[in-house]
C-alpha cells in the first residue's frame, strides 16, 4: 500500500480517536454538584440544564464526526479527487481557472456534508435550550452571503497562490506568504465597514449612564475609541458577547444588544475593561505575528509537497495540480496544526487572565467583573466543569471557575 496513504489514514483515525476520547471523558466530568461558587447566581433546574446542554451538544458533535470521518476516508479511498478532477479538467479551461472550480466544488461538497448537521444544531438542540433566534430566512440568507464573500475575496487569493507557485519558482511560498499576509491586514480593515454590516446590524449606543461610564473608563485608559456600538446579536441567538473591532483610531467595542440586556452598567465596563486589556498588553499583535509566522511555515511546508507522484497515488490522481497539491498537504499538515493549536490555546489562555487582572485592577471592582463572568456563564450555558483534557486541547478560554480563582488570588 502506497505510504502516503497509510499516513494519512493513520491521521485521520488518530484525530477522530482523540477527539472522541476528550468528549467522553468530558461527559464523564459532569458532575451533578453545583460548585458553590455558582450558588448564588444558579438554581439547581438551571444547572441541570446547562449539563444537559453540554452532554447533548458532545453526544451530537461525536455522531457528527463520526459520519463526516466516514464520508471522508471513502470519498478519499473512492478516488472522488480524481472524479472532481477529471470533471473539471473536461472543460479545457486554463490551470489557475481549473484550481478555482476545483477548490469552489470540494469546498461545496464538504459544505452540502456538513449542512444537515448545522441545520440540526440550530434549529433543533440550540432551540431545545432557549438560544436560537435565527429565522429560516436568515440562516439562507447568511449562507448566500458567506459564498458570496468566499468567491469575491477567496478567488483572486487563491488565483494569486496558483500564479505564484506557477511561475516564481523557488520564490514561489515567499511571495504566497508576503501576499496573504497583505491581503489580511487589507480584510481586517475593510471588515469592520464592509463585512461585517452584510450580516448584523450596528447601532451607535445611545447617550446615557452606561455609555458616560464607558467614555470616563476610556479616557481614565488613555484608550482612544471611534465608536461604541451594539450588535443586533439576538437577530441569531440568544447568546452574550462583546468583542473589539479595528486598528488605532479606527479601534470599536461592539456589545451584543443580548449582553446589555443580561448584566448591570458596572459590569459592562468590566467586560470593556477585559477586551481592552487585550489592547493594552499587546495581546492582538502579538497572536498576529505569531499567526503571520505560522502562514509562512505552512506556505514553505507546502511548497516542498507540490506535484508529489506518490501524494497524488495515494489520492489515486491521473494527473498532478498545484490545486489538488494544496488539499493533500491539508491532511499531512492536521499533526502539525493539532500541536500548534494546542500551543496557541495555551497562550490565548493565559492572555485571558492577563486581561482579566488588567480590568479588576484598573476598574478597582474585581468582584463585579467576577458577576459579570457568573451571568455570561449562566446565560450562556457553559460548562462549569470541563476535563483538563478538553481544557487542554480545545479551550481558547480557561474555565469560569479557575477565572474566578485567579481574579480571588490576586486580589488577596
């Protein structure tokens, strides 16, 4: 059996094995006790339910992935590559045009794969639990916007990857790797107006206590903000959040409308305070670069897989593309994305308590910040218990619970 294969395989077993494993082990981590931290903030019905969430979201995550590792070991033992290949390549059409249907018509079938479940998961499980708000026609509507973004930035990028590779030679990750880099900076500043308003409604906060405490907290920062905003977040869920958006001058906070219905004025400034302590502890730029250098490690990673006979064997290939290239390299770069991931989280993690020290400590209110995290974990469902091993390898976020120990630690 050709290697690659059995490498790749190997891969996609091991991946679905471990993610199995920390989602049984997470089930197996519900407890029935409510941590008496949370007595006052949950009811013993509440914290049922936030249980029951967690068990029905993994048991259905499990059968998810179970069906989709399926489909994708007989789409790939089937030669559909090759069958979307040889679809493609019937219409004669020129090298970078062909890697443009090609990558738009596997990203469609893995999309059609994965559309049931999404359908599932938010008309029926995020329903069950008092969440979903997202109309029939706003879930069409958003997916009509998402393909429609996906073709009018996507394609020219990836024109530009092909081209690049096609005709640069040696240079060819270098210039791949400068150019998506630019493109990305470009993005994260037309975002904000162009983008995003395609699927939420922004709204200038009106005048008022909350927003007078917000501009004092500001200016007692020395945080220059050009706008704050609320998000029409109940449109779709139910769910809290808040989050900045923006470089420099151009720098918003954008509250979902859900989260200034849910929790007091103070403890708004505390979630402000937190997102800003991100800002202030150089949080963003420094995940940035680190993200800026993992591109150029999988561009240069990349280059040294394209056109490999033995990879397209294994994919049953009749013919070699820097196209289809690109998509092989996805499964032998899974090991090496699992391992960073599991390393960004860690530092993603504790940035969270950095932010969290620098908004108790400058608000001079941890314990309204610790509120604050209380009502954002009780209207949000979350889990108060999690394995270490599904903290470890999935949260971006340490637990509420060892927040709250953190906030009381330093404060003592």
């Amino acid at each position: 059996m050709n290697p690659w294969l059995i490498f790749i395989l190997a891969v996609i077993v091991i991946n679905f094995l471990l993610n199995s494993t920390i989602s049984l082990l997470n089930l197996k981590a519900l407890s029935p006790d409510l941590p008496e931290e949370f007595n006052d903030i949950y009811d013993r019905g509440k914290y049922r339910q936030s249980q029951d969430y967690t068990r029905v979201q993994t048991i259905f995550s499990l059968f998810e992935n179970s069906i989709i590792t399926a489909i994708t070991v007989l789409f790939l033992l089937g030669g559909g590559f090759n069958l979307v290949d040889q679809f493609v390549r019937g219409f004669n059409l020129g090298s970078i045009t062909n890697g443009i249907i090609y990558t738009g018509l596997i990203t469609l079938l893995s999309f059609l794969v994965g559309l049931p479940f999404s359908i599932y998961s938010t008309f029926k499980i995020e329903a069950r639990f008092g969440f979903n708000r997202t109309t029939a026609r706003t879930f069409i509507t958003d997916i009509l916007k998402s393909i429609l973004l996906t073709i009018v930035l996507g394609a020219p990028i990836l024109a530009a990857i092909l081209w690049f590779f096609e005709n640069t030679g040696s240079y060819g990750w270098l210039l791949c790797w400068l150019g998506t880099v630019a493109f990305g900076f470009i993005v994260q500043f037309l975002a904000p107006v162009l983008i995003m308003p395609l699927f939420n409604k922004f709204t200038p906060l009106e005048d008022g206590p909350l927003k007078d405490k917000i501009l004092s907290y500001a200016r007692f920062q020395n945080f220059k903000l050009s706008g704050i905003f609320t998000m029409d977040g109940s449109k779709r869920s139910t769910k809290l959040n808040a989050f900045f958006t923006g470089f420099g001058k151009f720098r918003k906070i954008v509250f979902f409308d859900t989260l200034l219905e849910k929790i007091e004025d103070d403890e708004v400034v505390t979630v402000l305070a937190h997102e800003m302590g991100h800002f202030k502890k150089r949080h963003i730029w420094k995940m940035m670069a680190i993200s800026i250098l993992q591109t150029g490690l999988v561009f240069f990673l990349l280059s040294l897989f394209l056109n490999n006979p033995g990879l397209f064997e294994a994919f049953q290939m009749e013919h070699l593309s820097i196209y289809a290239s690109l998509f092989f390299f996805a499964f032998l770069y899974s090991p090496i994305s699992t391992l960073l991931s599991v390393l960004f989280n860690i530092m993603l993690r504790a940035h969270e308590y950095e932010a969290d020290y620098y908004a108790a400590e400058t608000t001079g209110a941890s314990e309204v910040l610790v509120q604050a995290l209380k009502k954002l974990s009780l209207a949000n469902l979350s889990n108060l218990t999690p394995h270490p091993a599904m903290v470890f390898f999935s949260y971006s976020h340490p637990p509420v619970l060892d927040r709250i120990r953190a906030l009381r630690k330093e404060k003592s």
